[in-house]
C-alpha cells in the first residue's frame, strides 16, 4: 500500500509549511490515472497525523479526471484509464490530465 508513504510526504510537507501551526483542512488533487486509491489514503492520512499539527484536520480529494491527445489525429478526449484509444483507434496518446497529485491548499488555525 504505497498510499502509507504518500500520506507521510503530505504530512511531513503541510506540517513543514505549517511552521507549528495547527491544519485544519488539507485539499489535495488526484488523478484518476495516478495510481493513488482515495480511500486508502484517507485512511492511512488519519493514521500518519496523530500526534502531529494536522491530527484532526480534514483531507478534502479532488479527483481530476483524464484526459489526452490523440498524436495521430489531434483529438483531445476524456481518456478513463491509460487503455483508452482515441476514437480514430489510434494508441499514441499523450495524456494532459489524470496523473496529478497534489497539494492543492492547506487551511490553518489562527
């Protein structure tokens, strides 16, 4: 489950940008063709936080949808996994979106 190790990056890099100030909400943005699986992150984000400034604070995921470009045709399409060929039948893709994971923002107590 590399979810355990993504969860202690995010942890060690808000609580850094936090210089000791308590998190209240972290957004982060994930791709669906990234790889990472929202609910094992949740949980292990829940689990790598206690006893640090983001115990307690909310993990809101955005999930960012695919999308690609046909090198063939041109065609940009909604591309649900990285199988997907483009209309035309052509594999050639060059994807544009789905593989993020990031920190979008953090929200910190006063």
């Amino acid at each position: 489950m590399h979810e355990l190790g993504i969860s202690r990056n995010i942890v060690a890099i808000v609580g850094e940008a936090a210089a000791g100030r308590r998190v209240r909400r972290v957004t982060l943005e994930i791709g669906k063709l990234s790889g990472v699986m929202p609910d094992a992150l949740a949980f292990s984000f829940d689990l790598v936080a206690q006893g640090t400034p983001l115990e307690g604070a909310a993990l809101e995921i955005r999930q960012i949808e695919g999308r690609a470009r046909c090198a063939a045709c041109g065609a940009e399409f909604a591309a649900p996994s990285f199988l997907t060929p483009c209309a035309c039948g052509s594999r050639r893709l060059a994807h544009l979106a789905g593989e993020e994971l990031n920190i979008k923002s953090m929200e910190l107590e006063d």
